[in-house]
C-alpha cells in the first residue's frame, strides 16, 4: 500500500494497493485530501479511483474504476476499502475492509 505523487506530474496523486496490478490515479477536479493531511482526526477519507495507465499530463482520461474509503485509526494503522463503485461520493466500510499495520 502506497499513497504518494506521480514522479512526473507532482500535484497529482498515485495509490498503489499490492493485490491490484497496477497503481490508481485520482482526479484532482475531485478536491481529494492530500494523503499527507489525512489523520486520526480526519475520520473516513474516499478516493475516486482511476486506472493511472490512462493520463494525460498526469491527469485520469478513462472512466472511474472504483473507490476507495480510507480511515487513519492510529499513527501505524490504517483501514481500507475498495469498492467497485463508480458512482458513490463515499461508503461505509463493510466487514470486507482490510486493515494495514506500517
């Protein structure tokens, strides 16, 4: 699991999560929080996934893919969701949310 910038186009926001194949861009039109900026005191935060293969100037082209509910529980855990929602601004998490341990 990574949350980080694209090497090229730095505004823009990269997640990498291990069992997909490839990273998900998120389309800044969408006012995301900055990953940095996400904390215990944010509660649940949701990203509009987009396939990041499919940019222009670091910004998404294709259809949404997906969302992902993120909540910083502790300082070194963290919970996570993907849904195959391309409609919904945000979800509740479901018994299916993986929990992450940095």
């Amino acid at each position: 699991m990574s949350f980080s910038y694209d090497i090229f186009y730095t505004d823009q926001i990269r997640i990498g999560v291990g069992f997909f194949d490839n990273a998900f861009a998120i389309d800044n039109e969408d006012n995301p929080t900055n990953p940095e900026n996400v904390s215990t005191a944010s509660g649940a935060v949701a990203y509009h996934l987009f396939n990041a293969n499919n940019a222009n100037k670091g910004l998404p082209t294709g259809e949404r893919t997906g969302l992902m509910m993120v909540q910083m529980l502790t300082d070194t855990r963290i919970k996570l969701e993907i849904f195959e929602d391309i409609t919904s601004q945000n979800r509740e998490f479901t018994s299916n949310a993986i929990y992450y341990v940095r």
